[in-house]
C-alpha cells in the first residue's frame, strides 16, 4: 500500500510564496508521473502540474504556468509544488498524486492519492 501525505500548506496574502511537499511511503514512484490537483471551493479537483519520472518533461495548468514550478527527489521519495506570486483564486486543497504510466493532466491516471493541504490565500 502507498501512503501520500502532503505538508506545507497554509494561509497567506496574496503575492506571497508556499512550498508544498508530498512524502511518499511504501512502494516508490521513481518510475511513475508525479503530479499535483487542486480543489478549490465550490468546484471540481483540477490539473495544476505534473513530472515525469524522467524529470525532463513538466505539464502546468495555463492559470499557473510562470507562477508555480513542480519538482520531485526520488531519493528521498519526495514531490514539490513552489508556489510564487500566489493569488486569491490560488485558494483551493492540494492534493498529489502518483503512478501514471506517462506525462498526463487526466486524474483518473492516477492510482494514489494524498489526503490533501489547504492552501488559502487572502487578498
């Protein structure tokens, strides 16, 4: 069983920065797309970016593209989110997610899922 358990988030202003971390336990990602949703209030959970186990190859959502850059450490089981600029519709819970076979923005490629952060930003 693989466990995702997501940290770094919190209440900000906007303009400010937040770096959130997913931990991975149990069987590794090291060969899987890595990726991050959103769900913001009142809506459904959307792509935000995504990681190829390769690391060569990143996708992001046009409404963070610029802003927001994903990276992942293998050796240490660890995916990223760096969040710059944040803006209030930047508000929504965070969620990772592993073990697509390849670089995507589908959800339903995703076979594990984290339990998610807040992140809320005020303007």
């Amino acid at each position: 069983q693989v466990q995702l358990v997501e940290s770094g988030g919190g209440l900000v202003q906007a303009g400010d920065s937040l770096r959130l971390s997913c931990a991975a336990s149990g069987r590794t990602f090291t060969f899987s797309t890595l990726a991050w949703f959103r769900r913001p209030p009142g809506k459904e959970r959307e792509f935000v970016a995504a990681i190829s186990w390769t690391v060569v190859s990143t996708l992001y959502a046009d409404s963070v593209k610029g802003r927001f850059t994903i990276s992942r450490d293998d050796s240490k089981n660890t995916l990223y989110l760096q969040m710059n600029s944040l803006k209030p519709e930047d508000t929504a819970i965070y969620y990772c997610a592993g073990g697509a076979a390849r670089l995507t923005t589908r959800r339903e490629e995703f076979g594990s899922w984290g339990q998610g952060t807040q992140v809320t930003v005020s303007s």
